[in-house]
C-alpha cells in the first residue's frame, strides 16, 4: 500500500512519515521509562504512582502500535529496532533505579512535554498534507498526555 491508495500525494505526506518515525523512536523511550518508573517506584507515594505509572505504560503500548500502524498506512515501514529508537529520538534513557517518587514524575513530565511539541508538529505537518487521519490520530494522544501533564503537575504540586 501507498499514500495514493488512501488519495494522499505521496510526495506530501513523507514529512509526516519522516516525523511519525521520530514521534515512534521517542514514544518507545518513554514507554520504557515508565516502565522502568513503575518497577522502581518506592515510598509513600508507592500505591498512587504504581497504578499511575501502569495507566501511562499501558496507553503508550497501545498508541506506539497506532503509530506504527499509520506508517505503514502511509505506505512506509516503521522504525523497529531500539538502536533507532536511541538515536533517533530527543527522549533520553535514564536509570530509575533509586530516583525519587517526585523525580520520577518530573522525568515523566519533562518526556510528556517533548511528545507534546513533536505532535504540534504533526498537526501542522499533517494539515499541510491534507492527512486528516495522521491529525485526528495525533490530536488524540495530545489531549490525553496533556490532561495528564496537569494530573501529575498536580500532584506533584506544580502550578
């Protein structure tokens, strides 16, 4: 399949592509960071940030797998080896063995705000291609990881 076959201009959809491949390498580092965060996690807020943690891992698995799929809609293979997704992505790893429950959060929010300003980019990129299904599919996942960038800066007792 080709961008053509769902009456999208191949030629203009390959920066959505390009991107998607990127919004995929650091979705995959963060979806590893909250597992990590989830395994790791110790003290008073243990009960709270588990399931937390757990939530956000669990919807990452599954929109990592809607961004992998919208690739190959678009007629590309997505990136699948964790060597890419390292050196591709603006996501760094980190060692969560031994972090505090609040830096924890904070390492979540700084990675949530990084996926936030790639999907802004998506939007615009997938406007400018006429790519309605990349836009909804993107404005999605920034809704959801904004309404819990202000559950966790809650939490955390950020303004």
């Amino acid at each position: 399949m080709n961008a053509e076959a769902i009456s999208l201009n191949e030629k203009e959809v390959k920066p959505v592509v390009d991107l998607l491949n990127d919004y995929l390498a650091n979705y995959h580092i963060h979806y590893q960071k909250l597992r990590g965060c989830h395994w790791n996690i110790k003290g008073q807020n243990f009960f709270t940030l588990h399931v937390k943690f757990e939530e956000l891992y669990t919807n990452a698995q599954l929109t990592i797998d809607e961004i992998a799929e919208r690739v190959l809609t678009l007629g590309k293979p997505p990136h699948s080896r964790f060597a890419d997704y390292i050196n591709e992505s603006s996501i760094k790893e980190i060692d969560t063995i031994g972090m505090v429950d609040l830096d924890m959060v904070e390492a979540i929010l700084d990675d949530m705000a990084k996926l936030i300003e790639l999907e802004r980019y998506l939007l615009i990129a997938s406007d400018e291609a006429g790519d309605d299904g990349t836009n909804d599919m993107v404005n999605r996942f920034m809704q959801f990881k904004e309404k819990n960038t202000w559950m966790l800066r809650s939490f955390a007792g950020k303004k």
